[in-house]
C-alpha cells in the first residue's frame, strides 16, 4: 500500500532538503514570476501564483512534491 503524498510529509520534505540550493530556487522564483505576467485574466491562477512568490517555503515544498510524484507515478 502507498501512502498519499503531502505537502508537508517526511517525504516530501526531504526531497525538498535533498535539492535545496540557491541557484534552484532562484530558477523557481522566476520561473513563478514569468507565469505571473502570463496569468492575466486567470485570477484563480494568479491568485496561487501570488502566494507561491510570497511564500517561497511554500513553492519550494510544491516543487519538491510535484517531483516526488511525478516519479512515483513512473
């Protein structure tokens, strides 16, 4: 059986140590900047991207998960 994977889990917080370096996050703040100026009109989207630039803890962790699933779902 497996287990969910969350935001705030031992896996997924461990993934996010394991990769943590200042160039990846800087990547990742701009890559959340560059779909901001694309999110007009969207404002559900640009309402999440909004806090994800705010919270750059936050984004660090949903990166870290998204990986972790997407490689548990090979």
């Amino acid at each position: 059986p497996r287990r969910e994977v969350e935001l705030d889990g031992r896996a997924v917080t461990s993934v996010a140590a394991d990769l943590d370096e200042p160039r990846a996050r800087a990547v990742l703040a701009a890559g959340l900047e560059r779909l901001h100026g694309e999110s007009e009109g969207l404002p559900a989207v640009d309402a999440a991207l909004t806090r994800l630039r705010e919270e750059p803890e936050l984004a660090w962790r949903c990166y870290a998960c998204a990986l972790l699933a997407e490689r548990l779902a090979d």
